[in-house]
C-alpha cells in the first residue's frame, strides 16, 4: 500500500487531497481498497523517523524530499 500511494504523488508531482489519493490508488491497484486502509497507510507514512508523506494540510499529502528520490 505504501508503496502505491508513493507512486500516486511521485506521478503527481504536486500535494494531493486524500480521497484523490484514495481513488488513484483504487485506479493503480485495480481493485477495491478499503479507505481505512489508505487513511492508515497516509498516517503512517506521515510519522516516525523516516517519513515518507508529509501532511501539509488538513487531509493533504505530499511527498518527503527522500521519497521523491
């Protein structure tokens, strides 16, 4: 899943809302994914250490400087 989303916002290029990112990541999976699930993998991806996403806004997601390499 983390890996999805990551490429969802590296071919955006640019912040994107979470329910957009929900429903590409439905488009590149090509198959239902439960929203909860992408809500939890954003979450996750947000913290720690290491993070991959940054929330930038209220439900907006982008890429870390790390990530996008």
């Amino acid at each position: 899943m983390l890996e999805t989303i990551t490429l969802v916002l590296a071919r955006a290029g640019q912040p994107m809302r979470a329910g957009q990112i929900h429903a590409a990541t439905k488009q590149l999976a090509g198959e239902p994914l439960l929203w909860t699930s992408v809500k939890a993998a954003l979450a996750a991806g947000a913290s720690g250490q290491r993070p991959r996403f940054q929330r930038v806004g209220h439900g907006i997601y982008q890429l870390t400087g790390s990530a996008a390499r």
